[in-house]
C-alpha cells in the first residue's frame, strides 16, 4: 500500500460559505424569512381560522367547511360578492379609460406640463380616509354641495339621497374610488408612453397613418404589458378597497355597498366571528388570483410580439 | 452659577413646602385611605387601564383626578391608555386573547362575555359596592354578572333620549309631548306636515342605530331570542314593531337609511330636522356655541315614548370595567375601583360627565347633575329603563355578533325602505340571528 497524502479536509462550514449555492442560500435566507414571517404565515393562518370557529377571545376548534357552507347559503355573503365585483369592474374600467385618456393628454406638449403632472398626483397622495371624509360631506343626504348647488339653479327640489338609495349609494362610492384611482393609472401609463420611441410614430405618420391608426397600431401594443401590469394593480386595490366603504357607508344602505373585505371586518372584528371573517377574506382569493394570472398572461404576449419566444 | 442668597432661600423655601405638602399630610391620607379599603394593593404595584376616549372633558378630569388621588394615597401609579370607543372592543379582546397590554379595561355592552374566563373575579368586589351604595341597577348587573359571577364591575349607562324643539312641537299643535307610541306617530306626522320633520337614523349608525331599533322591538313586546335563546324575532310583536317603523319612516326628512352616529346630530343642529334620539352631547353642542344659541335654548329632552309593552324599555349604550387574569396586581386593581367608587370620587365624575354617564349604583340617583339643567333629568333614568342587548336570553358572544352584524338595523331598515315586506324583512333577521344563537 501506498501512502496517499491526505488533503485536509476544510471545515464544513467553510466549504458552504465558498460553494456558489450555499452562499445564494445564504443571501436569499432574510428575504425568505420575511416572506415566511409577514406573508406565508398569515395567509396560511388566515386560511386555517376559515376552517375553524375561533371567536375572538376564544380558540376555534377545526369544523371543516362548515363556513363556507354558511356563507354559502348566506344570501348578505352574495350580496357582497356582488357588489365588489361590480365595484372592481365598473371602476376599473373608468378608471383605466379616464386614465389612459388622461395620460395622452400629459403625453402631449402642453404648457406647464410638470405642474398639471404634480397635479394630478393629488388624489393619490391625499391619505384615503381624508378624501373619504371630504366625499362624506359632498355626498351628505342634507348638506351635499351637489345637492345646494343643483338646488341652487332649480334643477331639483330636494336633496338627491346619495347614500341612502340602494343604486345611488354604488354609483357614489365607484365614483370615489374612480376619483382616487385615475392618478396611479395616469401617471403609470404616461412613463409607459414616454418609453415608446417618437421615431415609430414618426415613421407610422410618414406612410400615411392617420393618428388614430397610430394609436391602434404603434401606441396601444406597445404600451399593452405597462397596461397589463397597471390594471392588476389597480384591480387588486379596488377589489380589496376597505376605508373608502367603511367611511361613506359601512357597508349601508342594507347592505348594498358592502364590500367582501368591509363584510370580512364587520363579521371578524366587531362581530368577533374570526372564523366567518376568515373565510369571507380567503374567499377573495381565487378572485385575485384570477387577476394575477391575468397580467401574467399579459406579460408573455410581449415576449411573443418581440419575437422571443 | 453662582448661588446668591436670594436663591439659597427660596430654594430651602420650596424645599420646606414640598415636605410639608407632600410628605408628611399625604402619609396620614394614606393611612387613612388603608383605612377604609378592603384591598390592600400589592408591594410595588402598576396598573394600566384601556379606556374609551371621553365624551366630556369634565368627566376625564374628574377621573384623572381620582386617579390621581389614588396614586397619591396609594403610591400605585396608574396609566391610562384612550381608544376611540369602536377600537376598544377589539383592543380589550387582542389583550385578552394574548394575555399582556393593559391590566383593566372600560369596555363597551356585553365585551366581558366574550372571554369571561380572562376575567378576574370580582364578585367579592361588586357585592361590597352594591351592598354599600344602595344597589346595583338590574339591567346594568346584566351586563356584569354572568350566574353568580361578576366577571365585570358597572361603570354607568351612557343615556340615550329624545331630543326635540319646543317651538316646533308647540307649531304643530301639542303642548306637551306625547307619552305613548301611539301619540308620538302623531306628533311626527304633524312636524313632517309643517316641514320640521323627525329623523331616527336606519343606516349603521353603532349607537344611534342601534338604540332606535332595540327601542322599536322592545316597546312593542318583541325580543330577538327567549329565555333560553331560541331565536323568537319572527313574531306578531315584531311586525307590529316593523309595521310602526314604517309609519314613523313615512315622517322622517329623507336620507335616513345612510344616516351614521354623526348624522342626526348634524342635521338636528342644521335645523333640518326638530325631533330625534341621543345622548346629551347634542344639547351641548349647541349650548356651547354662541351662534346656535336660540336652538340650545329650544331644546327640550325626555324618554322616548312607552308602548303597547306598557313600560320604558331602551338600550343606551353601556360600559363596564373588568380585571384581566393577566394582570400581575389585581389587589391593586381591585382597590383602584374600589376607591373609584367611594361616594365623593363617582359623585364628582358623575357630575364632571354633566348628564352622559348614568350612574350604576342607586346611591348616586341624587346627584345634583340631574336636577341643575332640566335637560339632564330625562338622562338620569337611563339606567332603570336599560335593558341588556340579546334580551331576553343570556348574554355572551351570540348577542354580541347579532348586533355587531347589525341584524335589528338591517331588518327594520329592509322593511322600511320597502326593499323587503315585514314578514321577509322577519324571516330574514331569523335566519341571520340563528346562526349566531345555534
């Protein structure tokens, strides 16, 4: 036999610390760890109490899904989804036609461009609850400056009851958000718009393309995975929208402006049903996985129009 | 800094004062306090109390000074945390659940039932009280004691009543105003025909909402559930109740159904309205402002009207203190509310509240805060008119959910605004409320 020389072997941790996956492990292990903490941990304890009937103050035992079979037969519960899917989409698509016309108008050469831009930032900047409150006083069912104003020129007799009356109470609470959402759209579309290179346009434009064209044809495919990215955002937002309900309304008139997450609350919190709540918040789930999916799609159809794929 | 003469004196001055101030005196209170106390707070105690933001800012100085009068007497500080009162039932609850935060709590209705085994028991404690101040109120025992247990001890009833305008009553034809249901739906008609309307809030107002339909039920003999919980809202009481709701809705000014707690307040003061139902805090508000000053002086209150159940029955809003098991010095924090309670300590926070808390204890039904405004009189039978959420069964999470998901708003709201026929808007509110009580 011969003598083999022994290498000495480092130390394990040494050899971890040096491989290119232990230390990748290494760096990734805070932000796994956050995500694990603040968002695997709640989601996953939020789907359990849905399973449970755990009150507030007192620990739920597993009851399968018998809350879902409640909320099922539970015509407030429909009333609800109704209502937030109504609210998603009416205004989501205000908002994204109010916003993309308002981005073009930006796109354009207009006198005090940077101003009007700061501008329309406003409403999004404005903490919710006080443009809520303001939306409070204006849809008042005595003192509504709409109402005086309309009053004001005879064009009514009494009040309009905005927040009293079953229709009027969605119509007024979708304007608020609409109000609140067209800058974040605005203002995303526009860097969208600024990224499209004038030199398209300008080509589109000297082979005769009227600007209508240019818009179909140059304009909107081009700024479709900004469009697809903005409108998962904004549709996440609006569907899980919580303060602008519970300070116009609660979620009145009976119930016809109650939102899935306002119903989620009432039932959980002052309700002290945190079981119900649970499931009532989990069933929004599949609902805004729909969304993500969405803009996933979005997203590969412009790896297709660039010709990777 | 050179010390000149001038400062040496009053320096020893202030020195002298603060021992004979402080010192000496405070020790003699002390003892006599120790004196008169059954709790003896343990050796280095702090107590933290949650408690709901005052209404009056008479009433958080006199408690602040009471507290403060124990610390001085005791040496036990007391730290008190303010929550607006929405935020305190989930707050109390969390602290509960998780065993830490604050050591007593000033919490809102039947919030004790919800975990009463983290509760203290206190029953030592209240039978001492009552038996030492004329007895408690039943109604607002209800909302402590849970069998022969006091998990909570009562703090006060935060009176609810009508308020209205003398000179719009008077225009419409009644001199004084009317005692039973009957005659109240005429006096509503009258004011709606001179253009001075009621208005009682249909919308999810917590309090106001809730004290104008719990009042509709009640007067008319119905109850959410029996004795032993079976869901009875399905009766021929509650349509009668729902059939008057809709009479007296006919009357209102328009926009109810969206009213929240603030509304009524505003549009009463607006002058848009001449008749509704609250706490004293609305005549206040005019009172206090020079400009509304013809309104506060018009202002007149009184119980709401009795009806076929033949006696005031309401349900103001109330509020209890309870001791969590958590707590590491609950001696201490028994013998902070026992000397809370002590005669001169709850007359002064009584009378600093001017009218809003409604005592707990019959002792304190002659506090001259009743009689030194006849606006507060009404106020001052809060307490005996109240009757406990969930009435006529057992308090505790079922009657706390019914209401928090505002079933009896919803139903009379259903109903008024034609959106369901009585009898739906019942079935409705049954099925809604069984599955709280099943």
């Amino acid at each position: 036999m011969t003598d083999v020389p022994l290498t000495p072997r480092r130390p394990l941790l040494a050899r971890f610390l040096e491989s290119r996956n232990g230390l990748g492990l290494l760096f990734m292990l805070p932000a796994a760890v956050f995500l694990l903490c603040f968002l695997t941990y709640p989601l996953g304890l939020g789907v359990w109490l849905g399973f449970t009937d755990t009150r507030i103050g007192r620990t739920g035992e597993f009851i399968g899904l018998e809350n879902y079979i409640w909320l099922f037969d539970d015509p407030i519960f429909w009333l609800s989804v109704y209502n937030t899917i109504l609210y998603t989409v009416v205004a989501s698509v205000l908002k994204f036609g109010l916003g993309l016309w308002l981005a073009l108008i930006l796109n354009e050469h207009l006198p005090f461009k940077t101003f009007f831009r700061a501008i329309i930032l406003l409403p999004w900047v404005v903490p919710t609850v006080l443009s809520a409150l303001a939306f409070w006083w204006i849809y008042d069912s005595q003192f509504s400056i709409i109402s005086w104003v309309l009053m004001q020129w005879g064009l009514i007799d009494t009040p309009i009851n905005f927040l009293g009356q079953p229709n009027h109470a969605r119509a007024s609470v979708i304007a608020a958000n609409v109000w609140r959402g067209i800058p974040f759209v605005a203002i995303s579309l526009l860097a969208g718009l600024q990224t499209i290179p004038q030199s398209l346009n300008e080509a589109a434009a000297l082979d005769g393309a009227t600007s209508w064209q240019r818009f179909t044809k140059v304009t909107l495919p081009l700024l479709t995975p900004i469009i697809a990215v903005v409108m998962t955002f904004s549709v996440l937002f609006t569907f899980t929208d919580f303060q602008l309900i519970y300070v116009l309304t609660r979620g009145g008139p009976v119930n016809a402006t109650h939102l899935m997450a306002t119903l989620s609350f009432q039932r959980a919190i002052p309700g002290g049903q945190l079981g119900e709540g649970a499931a009532i918040a989990v069933a929004m789930i599949p609902f805004l996985l729909a969304a993500i999916l969405f803009s996933f799609f979005g997203l590969q159809r412009r790896r297709w129009q660039q010709g990777n794929d | 800094m050179p010390i000149d003469r001038r400062t040496f004196l009053s320096g020893t001055a202030s020195l002298a004062a603060g021992a004979a101030f402080s010192g000496v005196p405070g020790a003699r209170r002390a003892f006599a306090q120790s004196a008169a106390m059954t709790f003896q707070p343990e050796e280095g105690a702090s107590l933290r109390l949650l408690r709901w933001v005052p209404f009056v800012t008479g009433e958080e100085e006199a408690w602040n000074a009471n507290t403060k009068a124990f610390t001085e007497a005791t040496g036990v500080e007391v730290r008190i945390d303010q929550e607006s009162w929405e935020d305190v039932r989930p707050k109390a609850a969390v602290a509960a659940n998780v065993g830490s935060g604050p050591d007593m709590v000033m919490s809102w209705f039947d919030d004790p039932f919800q975990y009463p085994d983290k509760l203290v028991d206190v029953t030592d404690l209240a039978t001492k009280l009552g038996e030492a101040h004329g007895g408690w109120y039943e109604g607002l025992e209800g909302y402590a004691r849970q069998d022969d247990t006091f998990i909570a001890v009562p703090l006060c009833a935060i009176g609810n009543a009508v308020c209205y305008r003398q000179s719009h009553m008077e225009k419409a034809g009644f001199s004084e105003f009317p005692k039973d249901t009957d005659g109240f739906l005429e006096l509503c008609k009258a004011l709606k025909a001179n253009g001075t309307p009621a208005g009682f809030p249909h919308g999810k107002a917590v309090g106001d909402g809730n004290n104008y339909a719990h009042w509709l039920l009640w007067s008319h003999g119905g109850m959410m559930v029996d004795e032993n919980s079976n869901v009875t809202i399905n009766s021929p009481e509650t349509k009668a109740a729902i059939e008057y709701a809709k009479a007296l809705y006919e009357t209102f000014i328009p926009g109810t159904e969206s009213w929240l707690d603030i509304n009524n307040n505003r549009a009463f003061l607006a002058e848009q309205i001449s008749l509704t139902a609250n706490g004293v805090s609305l005549y206040y508000a005019a009172a206090k402002d020079p400009a509304m000053k013809e309104i506060a002086e018009d202002i007149r209150t009184v119980n709401l009207p009795i009806g076929p159940v033949g006696k005031s029955v309401e349900l103001h809003q109330t509020s209890t203190l309870s001791i969590f098991k958590h707590c590491k010095y609950p001696q201490a924090a028994k013998a902070y509310l026992e000397f809370m309670y002590q005669s001169d300590r709850m007359n002064a926070w009584i009378e600093g509240a001017s009218a809003y808390c409604c005592q707990a204890l019959k002792e304190f039904a002659d506090n001259p805060v009743w009689t030194s405004n006849p606006v507060h009189e009404p106020y001052s039978r809060a307490s005996e008119s109240l009757r406990p959420n969930g009435y006529a069964g057992p308090l505790g999470p079922a009657s706390a959910g019914v209401m928090a998901d505002y079933v009896l708003v919803d139903m009379f709201a259903e109903a008024v605004t034609g959106q369901r026929s009585p009898e739906e808007a019942m079935a409705n509110a049954e099925r809604r409320a069984r599955r709280y009580y099943s």
